[in-house]
C-alpha cells in the first residue's frame, strides 16, 4: 500500500468516525426533540380546549339574562363548547399514540378526570338549550340558576384537578426527557471515547508502516556517512513497495553507479601510478589504456 493509499485511509477512518460519533447524536437528539415537543404539543392543545370551555362556560353563567341577545349568546357559546368539546377529543385520542410509558397513570388518571367533567360539561349544556325553550322568564332563570351552579361548582372543580394533572404530565415529560437526554448522550460519549481510542490506535499502526522506512533510509544514510569505506558495499534497506520503498531502490541504484564509477577511478589512478613508475625508470613507451569515470 502506497504513502498516498494510507494516508487516504487514515483520513476515511477519522471521517467515518466522526460520522459514527455525530450521525447517533444527531438522532439521538432528533429523537428527544420529537417525542418531547409532540407531547408538550398534545398538552398545551388540551389546555387551551379547557381555557375555551371555561370561557364558554363563564359567558354563560355571567351573561345578563334580562338582556334581549341573551338566547343568541348563549346559542354562540354552546357552539362554542361544542367545537372544544370535539378537538379535546380528537387531541386525547392522538396524544394516546405518544404517551410514555411512565406517563401512562397520569394519562389514565387525566382521561378520567375529561371524562367526568365531559358529562359536568354536556349537563350544562343540555340544561342551557332548555333554558332557550323556556318562555316563562322565572322558570327559566330558575333553570340558568342550575347551570350557573353547575359552572362555579362541579365543572370549576373537575377543570383544576385536570389542569393539575396536566401541569405534572407536562413537568414529567421535560424531567423523563432530560434524563433520557443525559443518558443517551451518556451513550454517545462513551462511543466516542472508543471509536477514537480505535481510531488513534489503526491511524498509529498505519503511522508506523510510513515512518519505518523513513526511519530505515535515515539509519542508512548515517551508516553510509559515517564511513568513506562504507561506501563502496553500503546499501539501504528495501522493505514494502510504496514510495519510499521506490526512493530507496533508487538511491541504492545511484550508490551502485557510485561505487562502479569509484571501482573504474582507481583502476585508472593505479594503472596511470604504474605507468609514471616506468616512465621515471626511461621506459617511455608505456601509455595508460584505462578510462577515467569522468574523462
């Protein structure tokens, strides 16, 4: 494998870690950040259908009956309660899907509580719309009598019980969420903790493949410095086939060219010392017929 080829994996290694690291975070997170506001959501939604029937509920029981738009009044806002009545439904019956499971009591106990004041509810409104039919103005301010005692006393009772309980299932949901939260990223910690432990531990593997040769061609640089000697049968080390490995046979095919070159210098420095010899004894015919490595 190639300097290049490790390097490249060294970077994929490191990237894949980071995804491994962030993509279980991010879902992690994601997944908090879902279920948490879907129920806040379901809560908040439940509370503002009990904040319209408590306004409907009160416009009622405050309106002034003597009044000539009192039948239209109270016709707007038994509409009025009908429509909350059908999106608190339909808002208990979703937020069922999503309920926790530590939550689930709490659920029940809220589901029973709607249910109670669901006929406190549809009692007031059945006795308003017979109000409406009454012609009598004393009878009928007897019956709107009843329906204002229903509205201060039974429904105002089974509304705060049920506000209570939505306070603690909303107070319960942020509390499972931050500790699920601390674990989850509790988890995803300890996963980087290992994922890069392996990660250094692969990248400091590969690191070594690329610095032995390295290290190798240095050792053989100060072997071949160290002595004139040397030179003539010093060779570096070959291991591997990448680019180091490549510098080296070439280096080494340069130092061979060098001792060959040495070899034919001194053969030519011995033969021109024997021809001078025979030249200051007179024999002059003599010539040097070997060739210098640089003529």
């Amino acid at each position: 494998m190639t300097i290049r080829l490790k390097l490249l994996f060294i970077s994929l290694l490191s990237l894949a870690g980071l995804l491994f690291i962030g993509a279980p975070a991010a879902w992690v997170i994601n997944d908090l950040g879902r279920d948490t506001m879907g129920a806040l959501q379901h809560v908040t939604t439940i509370q503002e259908h009990l904040n319209q029937l408590k306004s409907a509920e009160r416009t009622i029981a405050s309106a002034e009956y003597s009044e000539n738009d009192i039948f239209s009044e109270i016709k707007q806002q038994l509409s009025l309660i009908d429509q909350a009545n059908k999106g608190l439904d339909e808002t208990l019956a979703g937020y069922a899907h999503i309920v926790a499971d530590d939550e689930q009591e709490l659920y029940n106990t809220l589901k029973t509580k709607l249910a109670l004041y669901r006929k406190t509810n549809d009692t007031i409104a059945s006795k308003s719309r017979e109000a409406l039919q009454i012609r009598d103005d004393f009878e009928r301010e007897a019956k709107l009598r009843e329906v204002r005692d229903l509205i201060y006393g039974e429904s105002r009772k089974q509304i705060e019980a049920s506000e209570v309980i939505l306070k603690t299932i909303a107070s319960k949901t942020i509390a499972s969420s931050q500790s699920r939260a601390h674990i989850g990223l509790l988890l995803v910690l300890i996963a980087s903790v290992v994922v890069t432990a392996m990660t250094m531990m692969i990248a400091w593997a590969l690191g070594r493949t690329i610095l032995r040769p390295i290290h190798a061609m240095q050792q053989g640089f100060d072997q071949l410095t160290s002595s004139h000697d040397k030179i003539a049968g010093g060779t570096i080390a070959i291991e591997g086939d990448d680019e180091m490995a490549q510098l080296a046979d070439r280096f080494n095919n340069y130092l061979a060219q060098i001792n060959a070159n040495l070899e034919t210098d001194r053969a030519f420095v011995a033969e021109a010392a024997e021809v001078a010899a025979h030249v200051r004894h007179g024999y002059i015919g003599f010539r040097i017929e070997k060739k210098s490595s640089k003529p």
